[in-house]
C-alpha cells in the first residue's frame, strides 16, 4: 500500500484526539484504537515533536490535538512519520531512474504518484471526521 502502517495510525490517532478537545492518556488512546501503547507512545513523539498533538503534564493531563481539523492535512501528517521523498523512489527499486533512464513503468508511476500527492494534499482531518459523521460509524 501507499501509506505506512505507522502513518496509518498517525492519522487513526489525530482523527481520534480531533474527535473533542479532551486530552486523553496514551493508554486510553491505544486502547480505544486497538494499539499496542508502545506504539502509541512512538507516534505521540513523533506527532508533538512535529507539532500535531500537544501534551499536559499530571493527573488531569494527556494528548490533545494542538491545530485545527481543516488545517491538518494527510500529505503532512505522512510526512512528519515517514517523509514523502519515499515516493520518489522507482517503484523497481533502481537508483538510477529518472526522465533519461526511465524504468520500464517510470511514466505510469509518475502519473499515480501525482494523483497520490494530490490526494494526500486535498484531505484534512476535518474531511475525515465529516464523513465519519455521515457514515455514522465509529472507525477503530
């Protein structure tokens, strides 16, 4: 698939936090999501060292989402966990793979990797949680 399974969760764990204003403990979150709380730990750095998720500190603390909903797009969230320069790569691994060198599926790789990128670029946690809403389904 396209997308890690790291980013994934990333994404999993921001639709999660933009659901209300409330911080939530890793283990609360790794639990209603279904996630080892390693994992969660791993990611929760990853997103406040990018600046996605802000964190408090005692008893009445955990992770709450540092933005807006609208303002957190997909391309950004992937490339705070995983970068996007994966997606330049050729798709038959060759290092030497370009618009000189093409590899035999170069020029079809560019095309979904551009509408990939557009995608990516075009969906916001608020598009997310919208249509969670108008599915009316609780996504795990």
């Amino acid at each position: 698939m396209f997308i890690s399974q790291t980013s994934k969760n990333a994404i999993r764990i921001l639709s999660f936090l933009a659901r209300s204003e409330q911080r939530y403990s890793t283990d609360y979150i790794a639990r209603e999501l279904g996630l080892s709380v390693k994992n969660v730990r791993k990611i929760l750095f990853l997103l406040l060292k990018a600046g996605f998720v802000g964190s408090v500190q005692g008893k009445t603390g955990g992770y709450y989402l540092a933005g807006k909903p609208q303002d957190i797009y997909l391309r950004d969230i992937i490339d705070a966990i995983d970068g996007l320069d994966k997606y330049d790569e050729c798709i038959f691994g060759y290092e030497k793979c370009n618009e000189q060198n093409p590899c035999p599926l170069h020029y079809e790789w560019m095309g979904i990797k551009s509408k990939f990128m557009d995608f990516i670029a075009s969906i916001n946690l608020q598009k997310i949680i919208d249509n969670e809403h108008s599915l009316n389904k609780n996504i795990k």
